[in-house]
C-alpha cells in the first residue's frame, strides 16, 4: 500500500522540497514533519501506536549466558558471579554459605536472587547451616528492600526443575520480588514489557546501602 501525498512540501529540518512520505493525519497541528518522520521511500502506514525498541533483551531472548550442562563448570552463573567483584556480578551482599544477588532480568526493580555457593539444584539438599543463612537472607532482604525501595508486598519462591520453570535448574536460588499496587499493568500483560525506572546498577547500590543499615 503506497503512501499518500500531498505534493512536494519544504522539510523545516533541512530546508529540503520534496514529496511528502508522511500523510497529513501523523503531522502536528501546524502541518510540521514529527521527529520520527520516515526517510523518503519508506513503506507503511502509520497506525498512531508509539513503539518501545528493547535490543537489550536480545540476549535473554537468545539464551546469551545460560549454562552449557548442569554442572558447575559448564557456564553456571550462580558459580561464576561470586568469583567477580560485587558490582560487576551486582551482588548486593555476601554471606558465610549464600549470597543475595540482582536478578539480571528484573520482574521488578529490585527483584533478588537468594543463591548458596555451592552448586546443587534442590532445596532439600541444602544442609542445616545453608538452610538457616538461606531463610535469614530472605528476611533481611524484604526489610533491605522495604528500606531502599518501599514495596508494598513481594513474591517469594523457588521453581524447582525445568517442567516446574527453572530457568537455571541446576542451581539453586529463591526469588525476592518486591511488588506494587499496579505493576501488572498493560505493559508487561499484554506489552510483554517490563519499564524499570532505575539501571541494575544503581539499583545494587541503593539496596546495598539499605542492607548494611538494617539488622
């Protein structure tokens, strides 16, 4: 389907006469190209939609990182994030057996990764110690969270085993995700998209901070 025109007009961005590719109804009210005019040729119609360009999310779409094998050596990144500093791996804190962590692909901002160290897959293997420092992550990590952020609930869990909806099954880790009156709105229902108002990393800072000052 072919553009319409209205005849050769002078682009007020570049002094330039010629067709115009952008039917009258996508001008503003005085007749002015929008910024985002298509370049000449372009084919399509304008729907009046505004679009989103996400490229970040190419690489959790493509599986960049995800691990090779169930091993801890097979590109497990629950093995590999403590071995880096904490914020390049964005770990908010550091314990004895377990680590608290950023999700990389947030729900929300500020959803955490509680994570033991050692590389097992179900909450029963955990041993008494792990178990204890686990659960008082998670409670330090809601009050961490309700300091930095503010949520109004959360959402806590662990899937256990691919069928069940692990995305990284072979290592353990239980999620924290602070939640607000809202946030299951159009964008992520229906958009498939998440609007995060803070990056990753000023996220880890601000939550860090929070969890050094709560006891």
């Amino acid at each position: 389907m072919g553009a319409t025109s209205d005849g050769p007009r002078e682009d007020p961005r570049t002094g330039d006469s010629r067709e115009d590719p952008t039917p009258p109804d996508v001008r503003d009210p005085a007749g002015q190209f929008p910024d985002d005019a298509p370049p000449p040729g372009a084919i399509g119609v304008p729907d009046q939609l505004e679009r989103l360009w996400t490229p970040h999310r190419r690489a959790y779409i493509a599986g960049q990182d995800k691990p090779t094998g169930p091993g801890p050596d097979d590109g497990c990144p629950f093995c590999s994030a403590p071995r880096r500093d904490d914020a390049d791996a964005l770990i908010v804190s550091r314990g004895e057996r377990v680590y608290a962590i950023l999700n990389l692909y947030p729900y929300n901002s500020g959803h955490l990764l509680i994570c033991p160290y050692r590389h097992l897959a179900d909450y029963d293997g955990l041993d008494a110690a792990e178990t204890t420092e686990f659960a008082a992550f998670t409670q330090r990590g809601m009050r961490a969270l309700r300091r930095a952020l503010g949520p109004q609930g959360f959402n806590i869990g662990m899937n256990q085993g691919p069928v069940a909806g692990a995305g990284i099954a072979a290592h353990l880790h239980q999620h924290l995700v602070p939640r607000w009156g809202g946030d299951a709105n159009f964008m992520p229902v229906i958009g498939r998209t998440r609007v995060l108002p803070d990056l990753l990393a000023q996220t880890r800072v601000v939550v860090a901070q929070a969890w050094r000052e709560v006891d």
